[in-house]
C-alpha cells in the first residue's frame, strides 16, 4: 500500500509543487522585500488553491524557505586538490549563482531580516551555513596541510572570500576571471609563508 493510500485523498502532484515554487520565486525576484509574496499571490500565479499550497506547506516562511533552497543548487563537493583549486571550484560556483535568474530573491529576503528575523535566520542555519560549512572545511584542511598559515582565523578568511564574491547589486555582471582573482589576492595573505 503506498502513502497516498494509507492517507487517502490524492496522490500530490510535481507539477502543481513545480508551479508553486516558480511563482513563490517569481514574486520575490518581483517585488522589493517580502510584501508582495502572499499564499493568495502564489496561488493565483501557480494557477492553484490555497489548500493545495496548504498542504504542502504550514505557512508562507516555509514556502519561501524550500522556494530559495530550490533556487540555490548546493556547492560542490572540492575535489580536494590544493586549496586553491578547491577555493577557486567553490568561488565559480558563487559567482555563476549571480547569473540565476532568482538571485534578486536572495537579496530581498536578506533586505527584509530586520522585519523578518525568524525567517532570516532559519534562512541563514538552512541555506547558508550548510554551503558556508564547505569552505570552512576547505580553509581548515589548509592549515592542517600546512597551505594556509598556521593560526589562520578560519571565520575571517572565509568571510573575506565570500564577501569579495558577493555582488554589490542585484544582477551585477561578474567580470570575467573574477573569483580567480579573488582567490588569488586572498591566498597571497593566508597563504603559509615560503620557505
């Protein structure tokens, strides 16, 4: 017997799901802030009812929550070159990410954490500190390979990194060649001194 039997009713539907979580986007990517995103605004966009939204999801802070970790394609795994490499891997991967068509999503839902705290911050522990957790693993593995200084403040490093990678602007173009740069003129600081 499989779980829609068990429950009854019927079976959910990947295109109504699809559909809901593209409208959820659309209108974050639309309107500054989180005010234009309502169940009622999603619904009418995705062409379905409120219940069907409902039952997949208690509230509109869960929807955007699975909207943004939809939009946001997890990092990749580094191949565990040298840190370079890896950084370099990691730091294309974030600056293609400014070429997804939600990237404004990110910003207005950033832009609305003082009136949104709770949503921020799951936000944050959700969708960003496991891709964060990448680069650290990557910094910290250079200092015990003796790549990066000994002593190297892991949370600094990998805030300078990241920083540098975000744009300053909604859909800012990124320089071609940009997040090699950055590693580079990073790694000339942390990098261990030669010997």
């Amino acid at each position: 017997m499989t779980e829609t039997e068990r429950r009854g009713g019927r079976p959910r539907s990947e295109r109504a799901e699809k559909a809901i979580i593209e409208a959820a986007l659309d209108l974050l990517a639309e309107e500054p802030g989180l005010a234009g995103l309502s169940i009622e605004a999603v619904a009418a966009r995705a062409g379905v009812g409120k219940t069907t939204i409902y039952r997949r999801w208690p509230s509109k802070d869960a929807l955007i929550l699975d909207a943004l970790g939809a939009a946001k394609a997890p990092l990749p795994e580094p191949s565990g070159g040298s840190v370079r490499d890896d950084l370099v891997e990691l730091a294309r991967a974030l600056t293609d990410e400014r070429k997804n068509r939600y990237s404004r999503c990110f910003w207005n839902v950033a832009g609305g954490a003082e009136k949104h705290p709770e949503l921020y911050a799951r936000y944050k522990r959700d969708i960003i500190e496991p891709r964060r957790d990448i680069v650290r693993r990557v910094l910290r593995r250079g200092v015990e390979t003796g790549e990066l200084r000994a002593g190297l403040d892991v949370e600094v490093a990998m805030t300078m990194l990241l920083g540098s990678l975000l744009p300053r602007r909604p859909q800012e173009t990124v320089p071609a060649g940009h997040a090699e740069a950055v590693v580079d003129t990073l790694m000339r600081g942390i990098g261990a001194p030669a010997r």
